[in-house]
C-alpha cells in the first residue's frame, strides 16, 4: 500500500497549503512544524475533509482525489479523539466494521483482536468516561485499526497527555502498528497500513517517524530521517525547529573537498556544506554557520577525520541544570551569548571567569 500526494493544495486568502510526499505500507510520515503551518488542513485534505483545489492524491496509484470521505478508506485519530461517549469501548472500535456492512460474529471478533493488539482485551464493556487518558487513546487507535484502512492519519493524538505517558505510547503505538494488518485484506497480510502522524513537538517527530517531513508556510521544506535532520540539516529553519545547535551569521570564503574558510563571531573555521546546503565547490552565499551541540566541549578531544579543534576564548555567565545535563551560558568577547552542555555532576566555573570551549570543525556545517 503506497500513499502519494502530488502538488495537493488549497489556499485560503492568502494562505496555501501544497503537499507533495510518499509513504509506503508500514512507514510512519510526520508531518512536523510549528503551530500555524498547515499540518492539520494537510491531514483534512488527505482525508477528504475539505476539497482540494488542484493535485492529486493516490492510494496504491488509484486517484482517490474525487472520492468523498468515507469512501476514501482512511481513518482519522484526532486530537480531541472523538469516541462516541454514549457507546461502549467494544461499541466505538465495532463501528468502522458495522458501516462496512460486516456481520456481527465477525465485528466481534475483529474488536477482540484489535482491542487484543492495543492491549485493551476485556474492556469491551467499559464505558468511555470510565477510561484514564491513556486507555482513550489506546481505544481510539482500535478504533481506527479496526476498519482495516487504506491509510491512517493522526492528528496530534498524544498532545493532551503529560510526558511520562506521551513517551509510553510513542513507543506502544509503533508495536500497535506492527501488529496490525490494516490496510489489506483481513488475513492476508500482516503489512500495516501507511501513516501520516502530526505533530508540533520535535522531540515526538524523532522518536515516531521513519522519515520526517518538516513544514513552514504550508510546503514541506526539508525530509529525512530523525537523525539526518537533527544533525545535518541543511537549513536554518530545520536547525532552529529541531533546537540542534546554534546558528551563526558568518562570511563564507574559498574552499575544496567541500570544506569552506568561514568567517564567524566564533573565529575562522573551515565548515562543510553538502550539495542540498549550497555546496559546489566555490563559496556558496546567503548561508549560516550551523554548529551542533556536540560539537563544543570545555575538553580536548581526540581530533576527528584528521580535522583539529579550534580553541575559542569565553567568559562564564551562569548554568541552567537540567536534570540529565548541565548548560552553561558563555559570552564572547564580542558579547554573543551561546550555550555548551555538560555532564550533570561537571564542575561550574566562578561567574565571570575566562572559560575555553573546543570546537570540533568535523561536525560544522553551512546551512541555507
């Protein structure tokens, strides 16, 4: 099963939202960004719940742009979840089953194993008022499994849940996926459907998605995995989203072997910038200085791909303990402030004191 988006849009005034992506059976796309930028209307779109105004949007290559709704096959877990609050948990996940027309030793079967799967075997009775936040969402995602979609989209499900939790179902949620065979003919194939989740929080867009698609102004700037986009982005927006280092202005000189001289307030360091960032073998313009987190220490290290450390003068602020870290806030010389994190137990400098910070150019990047 393959879910594909081609030049989809809508606008509203002046306002657009164009969706251009891929997403095979059992893959998780998140559609991230910040609040306000068209994540939830592309989710409506792909639904069916507003009508495009051009594009096309295709399941397994069949255009399914024309069709209304609930002939689209797709299933929806919004953020509100929307149970039905006057029928039972075992009620809510039968109702997909019963629209299609299935017969009523069948939908008893299929909810027991869906309710199996998100582990909410025994809860067919239960009220929905009855259930703790977590087992909501647990029945919601029946639900949807349940009616054996083409495609599943969510819709920030987790977003109402504190942390603890929001962290337990991320990880509960991929299983329920695996284990489901929606998407296929019942017993066929354990293949799950394809997934388009939404969120706004970086650190869920990590730790659910096989790809990421990041969006701004209602396009999709940047896709990659988790790992690609956190630590070699090629833009600035990805950068500052995913909160992965510091951006820098800088001036960018003559390079070769994609490593370019690069003028910063952090000194003359010699960064790299791929094709996707500029690249191409003379100085690319209108770029910034992207600097991971990883890539400051107040310590030496061993030098890495034979590239040296730069060593740059700071003075110490103060520190934010964060629990599993410790940031500290440095100043330079020409007053920028920046931040280096330290293991939890590092010792603090006195308020004031000139502090070294080592830069491992191996790590630096241009970014548009």
């Amino acid at each position: 099963m393959r879910l594909e988006a081609k030049g989809l849009r809508k606008r509203y005034g002046t306002f657009g939202v164009t969706l251009d992506f891929a997403v095979n059976s059992g893959e998780i796309l998140v559609l991230a960004g910040p609040s306000g930028c068209g994540k939830t209307t592309a989710l409506n779109l792909i639904a069916g719940l507003i009508n495009a105004e051009g594009g096309e949007l295709l399941i397994d290559g069949e255009d399914a742009g024309g069709l209304p709704p609930w002939k689209r096959n797709i299933a929806v877990v919004f953020q509100d979840l929307a149970l039905f609050p006057h029928l039972t948990v075992g009620q809510n996940v039968a109702y997909g089953p019963f629209i299609q027309g299935i017969g009523r030793e069948e939908r008893r079967r299929i909810v027991g194993e869906t309710l199996e799967k998100v582990r909410l075997r025994g809860f067919e009775k239960r009220r929905v008022h009855t259930l703790s936040g977590g087992e909501r969402q647990r029945a919601a995602i029946a639900r949807a499994l349940a009616a054996s979609p083409r495609a599943l989209l969510m819709d920030e499900p987790f977003s109402s849940l504190d942390a603890p939790l929001r962290r337990e179902l991320r990880g509960e949620f991929r299983e329920m996926l695996s284990r489901s065979n929606c998407g296929v003919e019942r017993g066929v194939s354990s293949r799950s459907a394809p997934c388009v989740f939404v969120t706004h929080d970086r650190e869920e867009a990590a730790a659910l998605g096989d790809r990421i698609a990041l969006m701004a102004d209602g396009e999709i700037r940047e896709t990659g995995t988790g790992r690609e986009l956190f630590l070699s982005p090629k833009t600035e927006f990805t950068a500052r989203f995913f909160g992965a280092g510091d951006v820098w202005p800088c001036v960018v000189g003559g390079g070769e072997g994609g490593r370019f001289r690069t003028q910063s307030p952090l000194g003359t360091l010699s960064v790299f910038a791929d094709s996707g960032a500029g690249g191409t073998g003379t100085a690319p313009e209108n770029l910034r200085l992207f600097v991971p987190r990883d890539a400051l220490c107040l310590q030496a290290r061993p030098r890495q791909n034979g590239v040296p450390q730069r060593v740059c003068k700071t003075i110490f602020k103060r520190a934010l303990f964060e629990g599993s870290s410790l940031r500290l806030e440095l100043e330079l010389p020409s007053g920028e402030r920046f931040t280096v994190e330290a293991g939890p137990r590092a010792g603090l400098p006195d308020t004031g004191s000139a502090v070294a910070v080592y830069i491992d150019e191996s790590l630096l990047r241009l970014v548009r």
